[in-house]
C-alpha cells in the first residue's frame, strides 16, 4: 500500500509544482488554492508512506520521479527546452532511484 499512496504524493507534488508557474507568486486564486490543496494532499500521502517505508528511499523515489515529470510537463506545456546534460543528468536520477531500489538493503523491509 505505501507505493500507491507515495504515487499519490508524486502525483499531488507534480500538480502542486506545476500550479506555481499559473499562481502567478500568488496573485492568481484559482491556481494558489491547487498549489496549497496540492502540497496538503502530498505531505499527507507521504507521512502515511513513511510509516513503512524508510524515508531515505521514499525520498529518492519522490524527488528522483517529481523531477522527471515536471521537467516533462514543463517541455510539453511551457515549451522549456531540455538540453543533452539536462536529460543526461535526470536518466542519472533515474538510474540512482532504480539502484536503490533494486540493490539497496536500505530498501528491503
């Protein structure tokens, strides 16, 4: 059950994360309230994975996946340009979080 509520705190994150650029610093209603109804959603999702999963892996997990999307979402909806070492740099990310998980006896339970 932790992967799927960590999954639902990735997936509020990246909303969350998104909506700021729309916020506009805040002056914007409707995009602050996602934002802050967003990272509410994802900080509970990830106490309730933290209590079986070590933080340090959910940690990964989340911010090595969060940076993935949003670097897509950011391509896709914004049009910002990913160069070779910024896709270079994120399959490291992957690559790291796979690891870890995979090979890591920090990661069994």
């Amino acid at each position: 059950m932790h992967w799927l509520y960590l999954a639902i705190a990735i997936v509020a994150e990246v909303i969350a994360t998104s909506a700021l650029k729309a916020s506009d610093g805040f002056s914007r209603t409707l995009p602050s309230l996602v934002v802050a109804l967003g990272y509410a959603v994802a900080f509970y999702f990830l106490s309730l994975t933290l209590r079986s999963m070590p933080v340090g892996i959910a940690y990964a997990v989340w911010s090595g996946v969060g940076v993935v999307l949003i670097a897509l979402i950011a391509w896709l909806r914004f049009g910002q340009a990913l160069d070779l070492a910024a896709m270079i740099g994120m399959g490291l990310i992957v690559a790291g979080v796979v690891v870890l998980n995979l090979f890591s006896k920090v990661s069994a339970h």
